[in-house]
C-alpha cells in the first residue's frame, strides 16, 4: 500500500513545461459509441498518430507538456490525442458497475470512425498502452503500436495489485483522509481537471489482454519503459509475449520516463521505421 500511495504523491509532483502559444494544438470533440463526449487535441500533418495517456493523467499532462506530441508532429506525423473517458475534458460520471466493458478502447474505435482514417500507429503510456492493447484485439485496425510504462503484468488477467492500490488511494480521497495516496490523487484531479469518481470509474473498466491473445497480433510493436520502472512488470517480458515487439530501455521510474528525451527519439524513429520512402 505504501508504494501505491507514494506511487500516486509522485503523479503529482511531474514537471510541468509551457507550450508557446503559436504551437497550441486544437481542441474538438467527437461522441462515442454510447453517446458519450469525449475531447482530444490535433496537432500536425501526415500519417495518423493516436497518442493514449496514463491514469489520473490527460492528454496535455503526458504528451503536450513534456514536448512529445509536439516532437512526433514536427516529424511530420497527424497527432490527436484525446483525453480518456473519466479524465481531463472527458468527464464521465457513472458509477463503477454501470461503465460500459471495454469502454475506453471501444472510445478509440469511435474516434477512428469521427476521424475517418485508420491510424497508422498508436502510442500509449501505462493505462494508455493497456487500453491500446484492447483496442487493437477489438479493431485489428493500427499499423504499428507504441507502448510505454507497461510489462508483463498487464498480460496477467487475474492480477489486480495495481488496481486495488490505486483505489484504495481514490476511496481515502473520497473519505477526506489525510494520507499520501489521498493528497496524491486530489492534487492529480485539481491539475489535470480530472474527478476521483471519473478515476474510480476507469479503474472498474480496466481489463488486461492475456498471454494467449497477445500471441495472436501481428502488428510492429515496440515496448518502452525506464530501467527504474516495474510498475507494470518486465517491458521485456511483455516483449516477448507479442509476436515481433521488441523493448527498448528509458531511463527513470514510471512517472519519470515519461520527460526522459529517449522517449520520443525512439518513439520517432520506430514511427519512420514503417513510412514508405518519399
């Protein structure tokens, strides 16, 4: 329980960097299959590249503030991130048993529909690489995907560590108790407009992809995580769980890969790997 409560002080503590005005993304909104309005930022052109953040975080936090959604679009790539139902401009207010199943990676299978156009990657971080997982099994539809701050444990359908440490954090948040996971989590609500009720919701929704299913992709995938993070078990495990991926190691914790410059270098690179010669 400690390590879950400092892991939740520590979200809140990620640097912040300050975008210049003439880079400001655009924001819009698309509705999702239950009627839902989620938002997401567009930022460059070219070929279509979903970025999906992490948990408690939004798309501004994780991918526009450390400078990644910007570097992967002056490569010339179609940026849209989206803030993930529950989370940031995604507000959703139903109670945990009532969220849909799947609901966050059939949320992407909208937003490809409202954009039109099939992506040609997806990348994810922590819940986002979950959450892209799922939605490339029920779509089929990415050309490449990838994954950072996710390992083997993610590939663990019966695990629930990580999801009982954090909302027992939530729930202490909730209560109004005076304990590290609790200052953690509001602190991370009140800078990413995101709700406690919007977090548990999520945490109810979250579903891990098997071993066995896993086995069954056949997309270019590369696992990415800082040599300090094992948060959600072995990149290299997860590596090897999916047909072709390979792993590439960052330096850091889990919150703290995400400013590592690597991150985007090597996101970058994998990403011209795959795109034909002009």
């Amino acid at each position: 329980m400690i390590r879950f409560a400092a892991l939740a002080f520590a979200l809140a503590l990620l640097p912040f960097a300050t975008a210049r005005a003439e880079e400001a993304p655009t924001m819009h909104t698309y509705e999702s299959f239950d009627g839902t309005q989620i938002s997401y930022q567009a930022l460059g052109t070219g070929p279509l590249v979903i970025l999906l953040h992490g948990f408690t975080a939004n798309a501004d936090l994780n991918y526009f503030q450390p400078g990644i959604a910007r570097k992967i679009a002056d490569a010339g790539y179609h940026v849209v991130a989206p803030d993930l139902r529950g989370h940031g401009a995604s507000p959703y207010t139903a109670a945990p048993e009532d969220w849909p199943g799947d609901a966050v990676a059939r949320d992407q299978i909208a937003l490809v529909a409202h954009l039109g156009e099939d992506p040609y990657a997806t990348v994810g971080y922590s819940m986002g690489a979950i959450s892209a997982l799922r939605w490339h099994l029920l779509s089929r539809n990415t050309g490449r995907m990838a994954l950072g701050g996710i390992g083997d444990s993610a590939a663990d359908e019966f695990n629930t560590d990580r999801i009982t440490g954090f909302r027992a954090a939530i729930l202490e948040a909730l209560a109004g108790e005076d304990t590290p996971g609790a200052k953690g989590m509001l602190a991370r609500a009140k800078a990413t407009g995101g709700t406690l009720e919007g977090y548990l919701g999520a945490l109810s929704a979250r579903t891990y992809t098997p071993a066995d299913l896993l086995a069954t992709f056949d997309v270019p995938t590369l696992i990415l995580t800082g040599d300090e993070d094992l948060d959600n078990g072995s990149g290299p495990g997860l590596a090897a769980l999916i047909p072709g991926a390979t792993y590439h190691g960052l330096t850091g914790t889990h919150v703290g890969a995400v400013v590592d410059p690597e991150l985007p270098r090597a996101v970058i690179a994998f990403l011209d790997e795959g795109r034909p010669a002009e």
